[in-house]
C-alpha cells in the first residue's frame, strides 16, 4: 500500500512557551490532517510561524514589543511564506520512503499537480540527497536520492499518483479547518491574521473561524 501525506519538518526551539505545543522529534515529520491533537496543531502552527520568525527589512512594520506578537510577526506580514517540509510518499509493501528534501516546502505541493500533467522531472533537494520524481509514460518513479546508482525507488502509475495527491489536499484542508478552530481557541488575538496566513501557505480559501463561545 502507497500512501502520501502533507509533512511539516518539526523543530521546537528550547522553551518555547507561547502556547502549549506537542513533544517531537527534532528534525522529524509531522504529517498533517483533521486528526491532529491540540498540541500537535500547536506544535505545527509553532514551526510554520519559526519558519517565517525572520527580522524585517524593506517595507515591512518593526516587530510589536511583546513576545506573541514578535514570533508571529513574520508569518503575517510576509507576502510570500515558507513551510519546510512537502509531500511524503511511502510504499509500506516495501518500506521505501520518499522525504521531502532540502529545497522542497510545503508551500509547493502544488508542484506535484503540474508534474503529473506535463511530466518534467521533479527534484526536490540537492547533494547529499536528492530526491526526484520522473514519469516515463503512465508510470511514475520517485527515486529517493538520485545521487547514488543504488537509490531505493518507489513506482505507480499516474492514475495512482493522482488520486493520492487528492488524498494529501483533502489532509490539508482538514488541517487548515482545524488549526482555524485551535487559533480561535489559543490566539484569539490573532486568530483571522493567523488562518488567513496558514491558507496562504496552503493556497487554500480561508476557512470560516469558528465563533467564540
């Protein structure tokens, strides 16, 4: 069975304390859908915002004085956003798992929909592993580091191909209706900012914030 999942390259900085947020492993992956937990969801927002915790320059406001407001700064003023992480595939009849590499973010999974249509081979990261992806006909082979001759490969068909990639959008638009519940809940303060800016990570509509009760 091959499955493909949305995946968040996690990393919590040393006492973070914004908002409660789940324990992961350093350097690990998230993946994200509507079955997340709250601190999971917390843990995702964290590294999504950490992702976008960069000074300003240019045209941008200053940062706000408070510590909330600062850490997200980033993540809602950036007009363009990054999230590290991508679509991961794995064939769990062979063990074979496809990462998303270094110059790959989650804000590009769209990228996957214009290589099963026009089939240009799809790189993901650079040496020490390179992951690419290449269709030859109706069948499509992920190589999981291009750079070794012994690379471990997954295969399946376009078709295939396709209807997983729906499978991972489906995942994210559950998470993005989720973390919209969780920011009303944690970020009240933030909460329209925060959902607008994570459906732009995502290239979704927003979704509708839940009322405060």
């Amino acid at each position: 069975m091959i499955v493909m999942q949305p995946v968040l390259e996690m990393y919590v900085p040393e006492g973070f304390d914004l908002w409660p947020v789940a324990e992961v492993e350093p350097f690990g992956f998230l993946p994200l859908s509507g079955e997340l937990s709250p601190a999971e969801v917390g843990a995702a927002v964290m590294r999504i915002a950490a992702c976008n915790d960069i000074d300003p320059d240019g045209d941008r406001p200053p940062r706000p004085a408070d510590a909330l407001g600062s850490f997200l700064h980033g993540l809602l003023t950036f007009d363009t956003l990054f999230a590290a992480g991508g679509l991961r595939v794995t064939d769990h009849s062979t063990g074979v798992t496809f990462q998303p590499g270094c110059c790959d973010g989650l804000e590009d999974w769209r990228d996957w929909r214009r290589f099963i249509d026009d089939g240009s081979p799809l790189g993901f990261g650079h040496d020490p592993v390179s992951p690419v992806a290449e269709r030859f006909g109706d069948t499509v082979r992920l190589t999981v580091n291009a750079d070794r001759s012994d690379s471990p490969v997954i295969e399946l068909s376009v078709a295939e191909l396709r209807g997983l990639l729906a499978g991972a959008e489906r995942d994210l638009a559950d998470f993005l209706a989720l973390a919209a519940g969780w920011a009303s809940r944690h970020l009240p303060g933030h909460c329209a900012a925060v959902t607008a800016a994570l459906a732009r990570v995502v290239g979704f509509p927003e979704p509708a914030v839940p009322a405060e009760t």
